[in-house]
C-alpha cells in the first residue's frame, strides 16, 4: 500500500498512499516520460502526499541535481494537479 494507487469510488478517481487520499485532478498534461520509482522518490512521493492531504505543501531539500524538481513534477502529473 506504500505506492501510489488509483481508485474508482463514487463517479469519482481518487489516489490513495498508505493513508493519504486525495482527489484526481483531471488536468491533462500530455504525453510525458516518467521517473524511476527509487526508495527515495517513493519517500518522497509518501511524505508529499500526505502533507498534501492536509493542505500543506513540501520542499524537498539536498544537494543539486539529485532530482528534487523532477520528483515533485512527477507526483504532480501523477495525481493530475499541475
């Protein structure tokens, strides 16, 4: 249950992470590559999520390069939320 999960309930898409739940946004964003899942993108895309269900926001921090911007651009078209 740790990754990221599409879910039909009620005429309505939701996407669920562990315990986080948050609506699909039905914003198309084209055609685009995705991201390796790595232990530490799945980290990040859990910790996001759920400081997302609580209307929070994150900023990923570490060293340059390392693919911050990306995994949060990732989990955004993830859930269709630009």
């Amino acid at each position: 249950l740790a990754q990221l999960r599409y879910y039909w309930e009620d005429e309505n898409v939701s996407c669920k992470m562990i315990t986080a739940c948050l609506k699909y946004g039905y914003e198309y964003l084209g055609v685009s590559s995705r991201l390796v899942v790595t232990p530490l993108t799945d980290r990040c895309y859990r910790t996001l999520m759920g400081a997302l269900q609580l209307f929070l926001g994150g900023a990923p921090e570490g060293p340059a390069g390392t693919g911050k911007t990306e995994t949060t651009k990732d989990l955004a078209k993830a859930i269709a939320n630009y």
